[in-house]
C-alpha cells in the first residue's frame, strides 16, 4: 500500500496558530466549570479520605487521597494553561 502524498505540509506559524486556538477555545469553555468542579471533587476526595481512615479501610483512604491530588493537578494543568500557550507560542517562533 503506498502512502498518501496530498497531505499539505504545515509550517510552524501555522501549527502554532491551531494549537493556541484549540487551547484558548478550551480555557474559555471550561472557565466557568473547573473551579466547582474541582472544589466538588476536592470535598468528595476528603470526605472518602476521613471515612476510610476512621473505618481502617486502606482502598478508601487510596480513593480519597488519589482523588484529591488528582484534582489538585488539574487545576494547576487549568491554571498554567495561559504559561503553556506562551510557551508553545514562543517554541514557534524559534523552530521557524
């Protein structure tokens, strides 16, 4: 089978600019949701965390525990989202 050759090139400009609108329409989108969503996740993770270790429960405790660094990093992904878009602008510029 012979590879398909009307598949455009894609300058750097070009990827840089699609990678930051797909980032910023994300950002965008999720502004309003993550903050509660995370605060949510936060008292769940807590709550499991202080129910499994007054029941000696260790899978509990792991739930609890994993579920609040879990949403941990994912505010702090959502919230270095502007750096990371820097940053891939400024990979762009020197890759041209």
């Amino acid at each position: 089978m012979g590879a398909n050759n009307n598949i455009p090139a894609v300058s750097p400009d070009h990827f840089s600019a699609c990678i930051s609108d797909v980032i910023t329409t994300m950002y965008n989108a999720l502004s309003g949701l993550i903050v509660p969503l995370v605060m949510f996740m936060m008292l769940v993770s807590i709550i499991l965390f202080i129910i499994g270790s007054a029941l000696r429960l260790k899978s509990l405790r792991q739930m609890g525990g994993g579920g609040f660094i879990g949403a941990a990093a994912g505010f702090l992904v959502y919230m270095a989202l502007p750096a990371i878009l820097g940053f891939v602008k400024t990979l762009s510029i020197f890759l041209r």
